[in-house]
C-alpha cells in the first residue's frame, strides 16, 4: 500500500555500475527521503543526475560534504559517479534503496 501512496519507489537497474550488489534488471523499493537528513554512510541511495535531469543514479554513499554527496558506483569501470560529477548537491537526492525484489524465473534466465 505504501508503494500506491507515493512514499515508496520501485525502480529497475539499468547498467552494470553497481555489480555485484544490483545486477541490471534487478528491481529495487527505495523510500523517499524528502527533506530528511541523508542516509547513513555506505547505504545504495537514488539520485538525480546532476546534469542529465530525467536520469537516475543510483550509487552508495561515500560521504556527505559540504558541497554535496560523494556517491561511488561498486564497479569503478562501469560507473558515472562523484569521481568524474564531483560531489552531487544534495537536493536532488531521491531516496535510500530499502529491498530488491526476487527475479522471476523468467527474468533469471535472460
């Protein structure tokens, strides 16, 4: 129910930046954060792109600064994260993913 009432996202990965926590296709639930204070350090949290509006990120939580959120991909070589963004203001932080959902069994063989 709390998926219908706006307080929970579901959302599909896209890419391979977050292997091996979140392989593409997974499904994750991410509760919104509003104005609240960030999560805690290492958690996966959804983001907008700083600079790409329509786009996601969905990225762990390095670090909170000043300027902003320092967020890593767990695979280096595939992510677009705060080593070539800098730090992500804060403001456009959309949520900490809270679950992944189980594949199907035809999800799990593609």
């Amino acid at each position: 129910m709390l998926l219908f009432c706006g307080r929970r996202l579901l959302l599909r990965v896209e890419g391979r930046s977050m292997q091996p926590t979140l392989e593409p296709g997974d499904r994750v639930l991410v509760r919104r954060l509003g104005r609240k204070p960030p999560p805690s350090l290492g958690s996966v949290v959804v983001t907008w792109h700083p600079q790409q509006k329509k786009l996601r990120l969905i990225k762990r939580l390095k670090s909170v600064e000043k300027t902003g959120l320092w967020l890593l991909g767990d695979n280096p070589a595939e992510s677009t994260d705060s080593r070539k963004l800098g730090a992500v203001p804060t403001n456009l932080l959309i949520g900490q993913v809270v679950g992944r959902l189980p594949r199907g069994e035809s999800e799990q063989s593609r």
